[in-house]
C-alpha cells in the first residue's frame, strides 16, 4: 500500500476537472485527517456511511473517521464520469486493505455512487458520497 496514509496536512488540493475528484478524496483520505476529508464535500453534502444510512454534518464527519481509524489507505478506481453542465455522477470502484490499527486484517470494498457539484470557485466538491452505491439494503 501507500506511504501516504497519515502524512497530516491542513488542506488538499481541490479540483476543476471532475475526472481527477476521486483521486482528490483518496488524497485527502490517505492524510488520516477528518478535516481534510471534509473539505472535499458540500457543506450540506451527505456521506452514506452504510447502505441505506445517510448523514450530514457533523454525523458524516464521525462516519468518515470511522473509516479514517482503521489506519489503512484507500485505493481508487474510477470507472465512469459523466459531466452534465456543474453537476457529474462518479462511478468508482474502491478498496481499503491491509493490517488495521488494531492488528486484524481488513478489507473493505465497494464499487461508489457519488455525485459532485462544481461550485463558484470551479471546484468541485460531493454533493452524494455513496460509497457503497451498488449494495442492497
């Protein structure tokens, strides 16, 4: 896996191609950091942390650190993108392995259903985070 995970940063990078935003969130993600994962969302963006259990806010913070605490980086895929005007559906297959903080093996994957907005500044940012988009209740 990477070296990147847990390199704590204040900020990342964001983007105005909505092709590269998933790689924008695995960069975010790998710092280990909250913070920065939420930069890359909308403030009123929802994160669905579990199929069928989506949150926002502060709710959606704690459920990224909860991926963020097994330690491990993520890996991004992305599949399709498909851009109409300031609004684009992200189709990306991902993967969280390896040894977690608590010495257990983890593997965590999905395939994400995510869509993101352009905002004023030409960035985009999540609107949907629907990490695991194509699992059943």
């Amino acid at each position: 896996m990477t070296s990147d995970f847990n390199i704590h940063t204040d900020s990342v990078n964001l983007t105005n191609d909505a092709s590269q935003h998933p790689w924008t969130f695995a960069r975010a993600f790998n710092t280990g950091d909250a913070a920065v994962v939420e930069q890359v969302y909308e403030p009123g963006g929802v994160f669905v942390a579990a199929p069928g259990q989506p949150v926002a806010g502060a709710a959606r913070a704690a459920a990224n650190q909860r991926f963020l605490d097994l330690g491990l980086p993520i890996d991004v895929r992305p599949r399709h993108v498909y851009v109409a005007d300031d609004i684009a559906l992200l189709i990306v297959d991902w993967t969280i392995d390896g040894q977690g903080a608590d010495g257990q093996h983890v593997h965590l994957q999905g395939t994400a259903t995510d869509v993101a907005r352009r905002g004023p500044d030409g960035c985009w940012r999540y609107v949907i985070d629907n990490p695991f988009g194509t699992a059943r209740l």
